[in-house]
C-alpha cells in the first residue's frame, strides 16, 4: 500500500496510480539484468564486480570535482555496464548525453567487447533557454563552461561513439533506419517524449534486443507502452529500468 504522502502525490497526479498499483517488483541492478537478459546471477554478478566499475567511478567522481559539480552514482551507469558486457552489441542508440557519465560506462563495456558502436544524441544545455528544451533530462543543470555533450568521456573510448548533436525527434529517423541492438532514452522526460521515443525505436530494435530507459517513473509513458506491445517491463533500483524485445 502507498505511504500516505505517496497517496497525496497520486492525487495531485492521478496519471500515476494505474503505474503505481501495477508496476512490477523493484530489483536490484544484478536481478533486472538477469531478469531482462535471462542469464545466471553469476554471470551478471561477474560483470558488475570487474575493475573497470571503479576505475570509472574514480574517474567520474575526480572529473566533476575538478567541475565543482556535485556527483554520485544512483546505478544507472553501472547497470548499462552489466548489459553491454552480457549482450555484445553490434550498435546502441542513446538519447541524452549531458556530462557523458552513462556514456563511458557503455564506451567502456564496448571497449571490454572488442566491439561495439555508440551512437549518442543530445541537444546541448549551454543556455538556460537551451537547457529547459534539451533532451537532457536535468534540465536545470548547464554543462560546465567551454565543455560540450560528454567532455567526461575519455579520449581513449571516443572512437566508438558517434555523436549527433540536435533534438532527437529531428534525428533518431535517420538514425533508426538500421536495426539496433539496444535503445537507451535518457533525454527530455516528458509523457510525450519519452512514449515518442520508444515507440519510434522498437520497430527497428532487433528480436532480442533491448529498450532501456532511465527515470521510468516520472510518469506512465513505460508503463503505458509495455502494455501496448504485450511486453512486461523490468525495473531496477526503483528508478530505470527496460524491455526485451520478443
């Protein structure tokens, strides 16, 4: 049963009680990955406790510091690790790149592959008129000065990554007409963006591909869409979460 102070917000949002009452059990990062990719919690397990998490996580943490910009991990980049490193993927579509921290992780999953094309789009937030329109989802939030979308990443990892800067209803057409492996949406979390996004993604996702998505929870575009196309949705850490593709 809802907490009273949830109660209060379902009522201010009646949008979210059908996804309240009805979305699936919270998992933990290894659970949803195993979950979603059906493979061994050793496996997953395996991926997640490799020292690239925390050599990233060293980097990440130092970088922003350097910034002045408040950092702390919530799971999400080490969760797109863990998938990367069980699937191989031959091509991933991300929307929202901001500082470039869920990049790296993918970057560097690829890089431990030996394969791997991350094609990431992000409407730049170096304005406030620009960041309140972004499809970055902190929409407050400005990249540091004189750095553009991912300036976090390593320059070691950015051979595998093509960046496309614009709104994403602008440029996923062209990017979706080739079969992807996984779509991550990371960009402006709006009902109608993010239900736009992934129903323009899954036609060109392959069978037994993937469609993730942070803050799942924001509003029922996830939920709304799982039930659309028959397919139950995973969350993990009670924030993001995904499907697999039939």
């Amino acid at each position: 049963m809802p907490s009273l102070d949830s109660a209060v917000r379902l009522l201010k949002n009646p949008s979210m009680i059908a996804v309240t009452l009805g979305k699936p059990p919270r998992l933990s990062n290894q659970e949803a990955a195993c979950a979603l990719l059906e493979r061994s919690e050793r496996d997953i397990k395996s991926f997640l406790n490799e020292p690239s998490i925390a050599e990233i996580s060293i980097h990440l943490s130092s970088s922003m510091r350097e910034k002045q910009i408040p950092y702390e991990s919530d799971g999400w980049g080490e969760f797109l690790y863990a998938v990367v490193r069980a699937t191989t993927p031959a091509v991933v579509v991300e929307t929202g790149v901001f500082h470039g921290v869920s990049s790296t992780y993918i970057l560097r999953a690829m890089e431990l592959n030996g394969s791997g094309k991350l094609i990431s789009i992000d409407l730049p937030a170096t304005t406030e008129d620009v960041a309140r329109e972004s499809t970055d989802r902190m929409q407050s939030t400005l990249l540091p000065r004189g750095k553009g979308p991912g300036w976090i990443i390593p320059d070691s990892l950015r051979k595998r990554q093509e960046l496309r800067l614009g709104d994403s209803k602008d440029l996923l057409p062209a990017v979706l007409q080739q079969p992807i492996d996984i779509f991550i949406h990371d960009s402006l979390h709006t009902f109608e963006h993010m239900d736009w996004e992934y129903r323009r993604a899954w036609p060109s996702i392959r069978a037994g591909g993937l469609l993730l998505s942070d803050d799942i929870f924001w509003n029922p575009a996830m939920h709304r869409f799982s039930k659309s196309v028959g397919v139950p949705y995973v969350q993990a850490n009670g924030k993001y979460g995904g499907i697999r593709k039939p």
